[in-house]
C-alpha cells in the first residue's frame, strides 16, 4: 500500500563507502628537473602529489590533466605511470577511506603554480633528492622512490 502525500526520504548522513575509490596523483618535473610537491590538511600538512578522483567516462590520464589544472593550475604532459598502490583507511588520511592512487610521471615546461586553496595550501619545487628532507605521505615517498629508482633524474633536466 501507498500513499500519495508520502515523500522520498532524503538521508543527511554522509553516504558509506562501497567500493574502493581510484585516484589518480602527478609527479610533477619542471624543466630543471625538480619535483612539484603540495601540502594538503587532508594529510594532516604533509607533503603530497596534486590529483584526485578518475571521473565517469575519463581516462586516467585525462583525470591527471584535469586534476593537476585544477589544484594547482599546470598543464603537463603525462608521460607514463609510475606506480599503482591501495590505502586501506590509511591513519595519514583525515577520513577512513579506501583509495587505489595510480600516480604518473609528468612534465611541464611551466612552474607558475596557482593553488586552489581547497585542496591544497602550500606548495614547493625541490629537486627529487631533497625532497625526502620533507614531511611526506608514505604514498608519495613510494612514487619518489619508483621515480628514482628509474633513474630519470640522473639525466639532465630531470628527464625532459
């Protein structure tokens, strides 16, 4: 049985998660082969790599685009993947959440970076080496390490 005058309810609390959420992060190179690194609140102020959702009906690579000009105003060009992880309700996260981050290697010829201010408050070039110096989310010291250990910035300009 119904009735006409009942209306849908609508739920206030925050919807539960389902399935693990894939991300996509841009380690990014500038032309004197330093690497572009953000600080987030929502990793609790330390260091970490511009990106975010893959949405409906968007590449991967796309999403990193798109992404990257959003937080903190680049173009880059993507030039591969680096590194694939999961965070399983990672305790450096503000929010109990499942993630698969997919982070890419990209370059941009320009560093005039315009934060959006919501995602990310701070920001810092360094060159790849020094940045291990810096607080760092444990994802983002992995995709370092995987950058590192594939030797791109041994060549000059960081590989560009």
């Amino acid at each position: 049985m119904t009735y006409s005058n009942q209306q849908p309810s609508i739920s206030t609390a925050p919807a539960k998660q389902v399935f693990p959420e894939p991300t996509v992060g841009a380690l990014i190179v500038n032309q004197q082969g330093k690497i572009l690194l953000a600080r987030s609140h929502k990793w609790f102020d330390k260091y970490t790599l511009p990106g975010g959702h893959i949405e409906v009906g968007e590449s991967m690579a796309d999403a990193v685009r798109r992404e990257v000009k959003e937080e903190v105003g680049l173009d880059v060009e993507v030039v591969e993947m680096l590194l694939a992880q999961e965070a399983i309700f990672a305790p450096e996260f503000y929010k109990k959440k499942h993630f698969i981050f997919i982070d890419f290697y990209c370059k941009s010829k320009d560093q005039q970076v315009k934060l959006d201010q919501n995602e990310i408050q701070d920001y810092t070039w360094v060159y790849p080496g020094a940045a291990y110096n810096l607080k760092l989310d444990s994802f983002t010291r992995k995709t370092l390490d995987r950058y590192l250990k594939r030797g791109y910035s041994s060549s000059p300009s960081g590989g560009l």
